[in-house]
C-alpha cells in the first residue's frame, strides 16, 4: 500500500513531522517569551523600588522635622533597598528573587552583551548608593545623614532610572525579536506545507470530490479562480465554518462576494499582469474577507498560479488562512508597549515620546508645557488594608477620574505604583494650573466604592514649567517631583511649584 501511496504519503509525513516540529518550537519559545515577561516586569519593578527608596528616604528626612514617628518608612526603605540589590545581582549571576506576590522567584542571568554591559553599569551606580543606605542606617537615620543621603541620591537615582528603563526596553526588543522568530518560522512551515500539498495535486487525478475531502480536513479555506472572468471555481466546503456562508454561495460568483474591495483590487491586478503574458512568482499578502454577519475577518493569502496544459496562466490556488486572532495579539503586543496594563494610561516610554514632542512644538511656539507630578495619598493603607485587587480597581477607577480633569490635548501616563504625571500642552498661565490642580485634588479625594469597601486617597501635587524650571523633560520631570514631595510634607492634599522648591545639588 505504500508504494502505492507513497506519493501522498511521503509528503503528509513530512507535513506531519512539520507540524511537530512546529508545536515543539511554539512550545519552547512561548516558555521562553514568559521568561522574558517575567524579566520585563522584574525590570520594570526596578524602577518603581528606585524611586520608592527616594520618595521613603524623603519622607523620612520631612517626618523627622515634624517629629512624627518614621519607623514604618524606615522598614519600607530598607525592603525596597534590600529586594532592589537582590533582584540587580539576581539579574547579573542568576539567583532567587521575589515576585509582585512575594512569592520566591528563580531569575536566569542575562546573557545579551547590551543587558549585560547595562546590568553593570547600574551596579556600578548602585552600589555607592546601597552603601550610602547602609551608612544612614548605621546613624539611625540621622538627619545629616538623611540629608547627605538624599543628595547623593538626587545625583543617582535619575540614572538608575534610566539604566532599569534602558534594562527594560532592551528585554522588550529581544522578546519582540523571538517573536518575530517564531512569525518567521511558522511562515516558512505554512508555505512548506503548501507546496507539500501542490506536490500531491500534480501526482493525482485532480478529483474534485478528492479536493474537496482534503481540504475539509484543514481550517484554510482554499479557491480557485479564473483568471479570464475572475470568478471562484472551487471553493472548499469550510467556509460555512469560518464564514458563515456554504460553499455554493461563492461558486461560479465574482470574487467581490468573499473578497472586500481592498483586496479584490490587488488580487485583480495580478490577472491584469498574468492575462499581459507577465510572469509572476509566488504572492503572499495580508487581506479581508466578508463574513456573513458583515463583519471583516483578517487572512493570510497564499497565492500560485495554476498553467494549462499549453503553459498559459488558467486559474489562481489560493490558500486563505484565518490569522484574526494572531494580529489581535500583535495589536494587544503593541498596546503593552505604549499602554499600561492596568489603568490603560499612556506608560511612562510613551509619556516621553508625547513629552519629547512637545518640547519641540514648546519651542517654536510662546505657549508653553507644564508637567504635573501626581503622587496618592494614602493609597498604601488602603492596598495593605484591603488587597492588591482592591488596590488595583481602585487606581483603575482614580485613574479614570484623573483622565476626566484634564483635555484631550493633555497627556496622562501613570509611572508606576501610584504616581502620575501629567503633560500640559498649551499652558494657560500659573493661576489657570492652580485651579486645575485644586480639581484634581478635589476629584480624586472623593469617596470610592469597591464592592462594599469605602476608599479614600488624597493626592499631592508637584508642577514644572518650561521653560522657568527646566530645559529638558528630565529637568521638569524632577523638579515636579521635588515639588510634589513639597506638598506632601506640607501637609498632603495640597500642591506646590517648582519654582517654590530649592533644587537638589547636582553633579
């Protein structure tokens, strides 16, 4: 029976051990690109403890002068101090660290030469600063060696920052990079089994009761059409599944009834160039089909041309394969990179881009920006209190509320935790900015329901104006932060300008 069927039989085995090898691939690499969220994420933590242990040094310094009690910030400093070591040499030698949980984490070193040189620039930078700590908790938490503290570390923390930003950009590209590994691959597996397939129809009696039994087992939908009058000859019967319609709608029907005119208009052009006795290669292209409830559902497109047997251009084989769900995914991907995943918010790389822009427009134009530092009050005691879900819809509804005080030519980014900041472009003047941050405060300081959980948070608020109080986006971003924790140790609930707040020495 084999030499019988070997024709079809040889190239299914091939198919089949394609298909293995596919699924094996897909399954080491998905594995691998968790790995990689895992790292993005740890990365990204990072940053958030980085400015933690500034935010919980300053607090303590500004506490200690109202005399209040500061042992709690003390525990927190040093937790944020010891789990951002922790993490920093798991990511260089390979170690355990923690998750967002607190659960034990097994973290491989990273091995690409960026990651690498960048892992040690940072332990370079952090370690004068853990020994800084280290020397301020020797001293109790002195005052002097608070405040010799927070110098050292307004000359540090910003490029730490930005070494655990460069961390996480770096670990971003390299899982983009598997993906699109993994893309690359499955399209030369899909184009191998195509032609694995073309290879059974030139060794068989083109039966279309054979064709059409073969194609059934498959979730392509696979036509034929007629290069003369373009209109679909064979169409197998899985469109009833995938579209909504039988097969017999579509046949010996122009191709405008699966096609939408987009792709109808590019499927034309190559019969045009086929019927000018043009040779054509191989097509593949991205395109739209019609869905009987109207509804447009993205393929993929494989398309040969099929000769007579005078060798003249007869009919187009074209292999439809639904790919909806793998461009959602692509969609979803490019979301993560620019969005934040929990309020939606514009992230802190896409704050940036928007920030970078507006800059330039600030320049050539006397309106002018301003960027507001948002920091919660008393958000933390609601999270230990009540849960990280809890705390979670409730930044996800604050972050709602935030979105509603301001324009849509404003631009709104959480950093991280429960901080914010807010880009304002065109600037009315410092009055109109004061009223706007009494609103936010007043909004955001209003009662909310989780479930049957009564929440309450404050917010202080820190502003920058260019150009008065910076000439870069990192300049006004800091000096909005200084002025926020101004605020914050004036009492909460409040705001402050950069142009009230003494600097911090730099380099």
């Amino acid at each position: 029976m084999f030499n019988r069927y070997r024709n079809v039989l040889l190239p299914l085995a091939i198919t089949l051990l394609l298909d293995l090898l596919l699924l094996a691939t897909n399954t080491v690499l998905t594995h691998r690109l968790e790995l990689y969220a895992s790292e993005i994420n740890l990365a990204g933590r990072q940053r958030m403890l980085s400015q933690r242990i500034s935010k919980s040094a300053a607090l303590i310094y500004y506490q200690q002068v109202d005399g209040a009690d500061t042992a709690a910030l003390r525990q927190e400093l040093e937790t944020a101090a010891a789990l951002f070591d922790r993490t920093l040499r798991a990511f260089a030698d390979g170690g355990d660290t923690e998750d967002a949980s607190g659960k034990p984490l097994q973290v491989r070193p990273l091995m690409l030469p960026a990651s690498r040189a960048t892992l040690a620039e940072a332990q370079a930078v952090w370690q004068p600063v853990r020994l800084q700590l280290q020397v301020a908790q020797q001293y109790e938490y002195r005052r002097e060696a608070l405040r010799h503290l927070l110098q050292f570390l307004s000359q540090r923390n910003l490029h730490l920052l930005t070494l655990m930003n460069d961390l996480t950009v770096q670990l971003e590209q390299e899982a983009a990079h598997q993906a699109q590994v993994l893309r690359y691959f499955q399209t030369l597996v899909v184009i191998t089994i195509f032609l694995l397939f073309l290879w059974v129809l030139r060794r068989l009696q083109r039966s279309d009761q054979y064709f059409t039994n073969l194609m059934e087992a498959d979730s392509d939908i696979v036509l034929s059409l007629d290069i003369a009058g373009r209109n679909i000859t064979f169409i197998s019967r899985n469109t009833g599944r995938l579209l909504g319609y039988p097969d017999h709608y579509y046949l010996q029907r122009p191709m405008d009834r699966l096609f939408t005119r987009k792709t109808a208009r590019h499927i034309h052009e190559l019969t045009q160039a086929l019927r000018r006795g043009e040779q054509i290669s191989e097509q593949r292209m991205e395109g739209e089909v019609i869905q009987s409830s109207g509804s447009v559902l993205e393929v993929d497109c494989i398309i040969k041309v099929s000769s007579d047997a005078a060798g003249k251009p007869q009919e187009l084989l074209i292999d439809v394969r639904d790919i909806s769900e793998r461009k959602k995914y692509e969609r979803e991907l490019e979301t993560l990179a620019h969005r934040d995943a929990l309020t939606g918010l514009k992230n802190r790389n896409r704050f940036f881009e928007f920030a970078s822009q507006a800059l330039l427009r600030a320049q050539r134009q006397p309106d002018g920006i301003a960027v507001l530092f948002i920091d919660l009050d008393g958000f933390k005691s609601v999270n230990d209190s009540h849960g990280h879900d809890t705390g979670d819809r409730l930044l996800k509804s604050l972050a709602g509320r935030l979105v509603s005080c301001f324009r849509r030519s404003d631009t709104v980014c959480r950093l991280g935790g429960d901080e914010f900041v807010v880009l304002l472009e065109p600037v009315g003047g410092r009055e109109s900015v004061a009223v706007l941050c009494e609103k936010v405060i007043a909004t955001l300081s209003q009662d909310v329901q989780i479930d049957d959980i009564s929440c309450k948070v404050g917010a202080s608020i820190g502003v920058a104006f260019y150009p008065q109080d910076g000439s870069s986006i990192d300049d006004l971003v800091t000096r909005a932060d200084e002025a926020m924790y101004r605020a914050k140790a004036g009492g909460r609930g409040g705001f402050s300008f950069a142009a009230e707040v003494e600097p911090c020495a730099a380099d």
